[in-house]
C-alpha cells in the first residue's frame, strides 16, 4: 500500500473535534497486498559492490528477509516502506541501513540507480517500527532493492528483493481527492467483529463513511489495515495511534 496520503501529525487535536473526523476500513483484502512478501524474494537482484576496489560483493544473508509495507510502487516519487526480520532472532530495530535500487528489466541489470540512508521510525506505541527510504523511479518495470548494515556483531548484511513498478499508482496521489467510498458502519452490525479484525476495535470509527467524511470539511484519515491478520505486524500498532 502507497504511503501517499498525509498522516496524522497531532493525535489529540483530532481527539478533541470528534475524532477529527477519523474513519477506519478494515479491508481484508489489504493482507495479500501489503503484508506477503513471499513473492518479491524471488529473483532478487544481485547485492551491489562494496566501495573496496577489488572486493568480492557481499555474500546474500539466508536468514534476514526484506518484508516490504509498500507495494504500491509506480513511476515517480515514492516512498518506500519495509522492515528487516531475522527468521532466527526476531526485527531488525534501529539499523543504519542503506538500501539501493536496480533496474531489472529487459533481461538485464541496473545500477545501483539511487542509494539512500534509510531512516527508522518507532511506533509511538510499543518497541516496533519500521524503516523508510524516498526515491523517485524513472521507468515502470522489474527492479530491486538491496539493503546492507552492519549487525550487532559487526558483520555486513545483505539483503535483496524483488518489486515491480508501475506506469500509475493506483493509490491517490498527495493532494488528490480519495475515492467517495461508502464503508460499511457500526450501525449496520450486532457485533463489530462483523466488521474488523481488530480484537479491541473503537465504534467511533465506523460511524462515518469516506464519502460522508469528505463532505465534512475537515481533516480525515483513512486506516485500510487488518490487525489480525497482517504477517508484518505493522496494521495493528498503526491502528492504534489512529485510535
């Protein structure tokens, strides 16, 4: 899922307007797009070079993998969001990773086309986070990305995956007006595990449709996630600081 709209900056300046208006949709259909990761593993790029002249490159980790929160990719300015996770000890939290990017496509490798220093971001609640880097793809097709930082025992990790880039984003881009949706509410269920996936869920989220909200005239925040469900556990902490 593209990080395109603006975030929450003040949590209880909406608390203290009604919320500010929040709407929360739980769209089970979300996991299969932004939490499995499994098929952008495959294939992927070859690790960059290190500066060293002469070096062999960086031997690919077997156990650290790239789980990525954004998969809505296309030509132009992205923001890019993933995490690392040791299949052995668990997240890899707080890292200085630098994360590059290859063209892949016909039948060739790229690069590396950009490099950036990627930047940590904790959840205000909990000791999780996630790690995001910018970069702004200039054609539409295969490419990689490879991250590298060195581990709490000083060696040098590696890592690679596979993403595809598209000609448009199917995600509304900053600035553009989000699709009138009507979500479903509170009010149309008995039970709100009807609803969402969300063991804890808030009514006040569901009281107001995204078509409705838009028309409200003040700031509004739409949460797609599937707290029970999402394989990256980002949904469920991001949930949280909505509600």
């Amino acid at each position: 899922m593209r990080a395109r709209l603006p975030m929450m900056q003040d949590r209880r300046k909406a608390t203290t307007s009604h919320l500010g208006f929040l709407v929360g949709t739980i769209v089970l259909l979300i996991s299969m797009a932004a939490c499995d990761t499994e098929a952008f593993i495959e294939n992927a790029p070859t690790p960059p070079k290190p500066a060293t002249a002469g070096a062999e490159a960086p031997a690919e980790s077997t156990t650290v993998r790239i789980t990525l929160a954004t998969t809505d990719l296309a030509v132009g300015p992205n923001r890019l969001a993933f995490g690392l996770v040791d299949v052995e000890s668990g997240p890899v939290r707080e890292a200085d990773v630098l994360i590059s990017t290859f063209y892949l496509g016909d039948g060739r490798q790229e690069g590396p086309i950009q490099t950036a220093r990627s930047v940590w971001r904790s959840w205000p609640i909990g000791q999780a986070g996630i790690y995001t880097a910018n970069f702004d793809f200039d054609r539409a097709g295969p490419w990689g990305v490879v991250t590298n930082y060195v581990d709490h025992l000083g060696s040098n990790v590696t890592v690679s995956a596979r993403v595809d880039v598209k000609p448009k984003s199917v995600t509304p881009a900053i600035g553009e007006r989000p699709p009138a949706s009507n979500t479903k509410l509170a009010k149309d269920f008995e039970n709100l595990n009807e609803l969402t996936s969300d063991p804890e869920p808030d009514e006040e989220l569901y009281a107001l449709t995204v078509a409705d909200g838009l028309d409200v005239g003040k700031p509004l925040v739409v949460a797609f996630s599937t707290p029970a469900f999402c394989r990256t556990a980002t949904c469920g902490p991001q949930l949280d600081v909505v509600k």
